[in-house]
C-alpha cells in the first residue's frame, strides 16, 4: 500500500471560500518538490501565486500543470451571515472524506494559521474514519513547496475565466455549498 500526501491551502474571494487540495504519492514527492523551487524566481523564497506579475502568472500555469499532481478545488459559496470559520469547516471535512475514500493512508499538510490551526483539530477529528489510515499537521507555507502547488490552484480556480481555462481538465472543482 502506498502512502499518499496531501497538501492544503485556502483563498477567500468575495461569497467563495476555496480549499485547494494537491495530492501525490510519497515515492513523488522529492521530484515534484524540486520542479516547484525550480519556478522560484533569484532571491524569492516562496511562491505565492497572488504576488507574482500578471505576466508571470499565465507563464508559471504552464509549468504549474507541467508538476504531475492531482489537484482538488473545493469551493463553499458564502451566504448571508455564514462566517469563514463555517466555510473552513465544510470545506475541510469534505477535503478529509475525498482523502480518505481513495482508501490509502494519506499524510495530510495544511498551511499554517498560526493561532487558528487548533480550529481545525475537531473538524478532522469529526470527518475522519479510521481507516484509511490519515495523519495531518500545519507547517509554514514558506518550508514546503508543495503548499505553493495547492496555493496557485486556488488562486487560478478563484480568478475563474480565462484562468480557470488554462487549467482545463487538470483540476476538480468540487462545491461543498
């Protein structure tokens, strides 16, 4: 049995909250961390989708898709009087179920919130089942490249249009209302 790992980030647009989700299996990892610091511009020590150029942005998709990952984009639609907290919450779960049901252990990274990270604690608690085996923590985003992955999904995905596109089939966009 092989043992998966997953990497989360969000992105708040206005009325969607997304959770961007990327997947690869351990024996990838190293390869796919490499070709993501590969996409660092001299001096920058992170990629954050939102802080690159516009011109860099529709430059990087390429490279972005060219990182054989599966990448999950789970959007939950703010209504009236619905914190981000509950929005977190829907999201997260459904992150841990779809996990879950490819039925291999999976190690499950979120970018930290710092102050915030013990809010997600009963939501895993809550969605997980015992088996497949899942296992999770929150680290900087700034120490993982894989987190920049999962970052620039849900960047493209909540930019829509013609950044959307640009991913094509690449990305589920799966809406937990």
């Amino acid at each position: 049995m092989t043992e998966l790992l997953a990497y989360v980030d969000e992105s708040e647009r206005p009325g969607r909250y997304l959770m961007s989700c990327v997947v690869i299996d351990r024996a990838d990892a190293g390869r796919a961390r490499s070709a993501a610091r590969g996409l660092l511009l001299p001096g920058q020590r992170r990629l954050h989708f939102h802080s690159e150029s516009d011109r860099r942005q529709r430059s990087l998709v390429a490279d972005l898709l060219a990182i054989d990952v599966g990448a999950s984009v789970f959007v939950c639609r703010s209504a009236p009087g619905r914190r981000t907290a509950q929005a977190r919450a829907a999201g997260l779960a459904a992150i841990v179920v779809d996990l879950q049901s490819t039925g291999e252990p999976v190690r499950l990274t979120l970018e930290s919130r710092h102050n915030q990270d013990a809010d997600d604690h009963p939501i895993i608690w809550a969605a997980r089942r015992p088996t497949p085996p899942l296992t999770y923590e929150h680290v900087s985003g700034a120490g993982e490249p894989l987190l920049w992955l999962a970052d620039a999904y849900a960047w493209l995905v909540g930019a829509g249009g013609d950044w959307q596109r640009r991913l094509g089939n690449s990305v589920r966009v799966i809406d937990v209302g």
